[in-house]
C-alpha cells in the first residue's frame, strides 16, 4: 500500500524516495534511460497516450497540462471514436486555451487511427502547427482501447501507456505491447487499492518481469494532480533532445 502524499526526493539525486510501507517500484530517473537520446529534430516533441477504457488517460493529460503549460509551447490532440468528449473535458477544466486542442474523431477502432492510418492525427499536429507557430510539446491522446495498443513511430516519438488499478493487480500480468513495449507504464489511482482488493506489489513484481529495465510510475492524481513523475520523465526526454524550454 502506498504511503499517502507525494514522494520525497533525495538531496543528492533528485530522485523520489519511497516512504515506509510504500512500494518499491521503478522511478524514470532522467539521467538512466535505456532509450537512446531522441534526435533534436526542429519539431514538438510528441508524446503518446493510450490505455484502456477508463484507465485515466485524459485526467493524465489534463494534469501534464498544469505542469507543463506555463514552461513549455503545449498543444494537445484527442482521439474518440464518435465524440469530441476528451477534447471538451480538457476545455471545461481549463487547462489549455481552446487554439490549443484539437480533436480527432476516428469513426473507427481507437488502434487503427494512431497505428494503421495516422493521417488524421498528423493532420490535426499539423494544423496546431501551423496555426500556433513552434511548438515544445504536442501530446496525442489515444481513444480507449485494450492492452494490445500501440501508436505508430511515424506518429509519436514517445509511449505512454495508462493502466488503472480497478481493473485488478493482474493487467500488469496479462502483458500485451502497451504494457511490456511503452516507452512508460502509469499504473493509476493508487488510492484505489484497497478498496478494490489490489495488492501494488504483486503490480509492481509483474510490472517488472514483463518491462525489465523499462520504467513504472505508481500514481494517484487524487494525491498529485500535477502527475510530478511523468511531467519529470517528459522533462529529461526534451533536455536530452536539447530542445529549449523554460
């Protein structure tokens, strides 16, 4: 069970420290990162976010929005099925100016618009582009799908992949590309652990067996509503692409 309250970092290192009782899951320490450094290539940096139905991806959206929107050039796009309904929750709570969203409704499986046929997505980045000038960041929000997800590489440069523990301490288990191939792995809404049974050890061992030295961030954005680890990890990925900020 983890601890209520945010992390305390280390003095020396920056790094979260884990409090009594918590657990020891991975933390995506910038300085340690299996992946390569991304090619500073004169365009956003563009980060993919998907999960299943429910797992929270728009609220991570929405809290990546409050922590990055004041340092970094932020724009957002959201893919639904029929619906703009991620797009507008994110306008309804304030978190970016409306130039700043665009939503992609795919009239199809979630999958196929961010795998087989990202044109509209591309189109979409495009637009914010051209209409907003330079941007730092651009986060692409999947529609919900299940945990064979994945967003194609000519789409994103980065993979966020959103899991919830209401849906049982075994969809780490269960594996799939998004939870054993993403970039990052959010196993979100901590705090409902003990009411629905969910032990976030046996998450984290399984987190773990299945991604080897691929990070995990263990959060609840009922506690942290700036989602600090995640905000943190898209930090050193744009520090390392020597892209400027601030």
């Amino acid at each position: 069970m983890i601890t209520e309250g945010r992390h305390q970092e280390h003095a020396s290192t920056g790094v979260p420290e884990h409090g009594p009782g918590e657990v020891p899951h991975t933390h995506p320490d910038p300085s340690v990162d299996p992946h390569p450094p991304l090619r500073a290539c004169g365009r956003a940096l563009r980060v993919g976010i998907g999960g299943p139905v429910g797992s929270g991806k728009t609220a991570l959206v929405a809290a990546l929005c409050r922590s990055l929107a004041g340092e970094l050039r932020l724009a957002v796009v959201t893919n639904d099925i029929y619906t703009t309904e991620d797009a507008d929750f994110l306008l309804r709570n304030g978190v970016l100016p409306a130039d700043r969203v665009r939503a992609v409704e795919t009239g199809c499986c979630p999958h196929t618009a961010i795998r087989d046929d990202i044109s509209a997505n591309l189109d979409a980045i495009e637009e914010l582009e051209t209409s907003l000038g330079p941007l730092d960041l651009v986060l692409v929000e999947s529609g919900g799908d299940n945990l064979t997800a994945t967003f194609s590489r000519g789409l994103v440069d980065l993979q966020v992949f959103v899991v919830d523990v209401a849906g049982g301490d075994k969809v780490p288990r269960k594996g799939g590309p998004g939870v054993t191939s993403a970039d990052l792995l959010v196993v979100n809404k901590t705090d409902l652990a003990p009411m629905v049974g969910a032990d976030l050890g046996v998450m984290d061992r399984d987190a773990r067996a299945r991604r080897g030295d691929l990070p995990t961030v263990f959060q609840s954005l009922a506690e942290d509503d700036g989602a600090t680890e995640v905000a943190a990890w898209i930090r050193g990925h744009l520090r390392r692409a020597d892209r400027h900020f601030g």
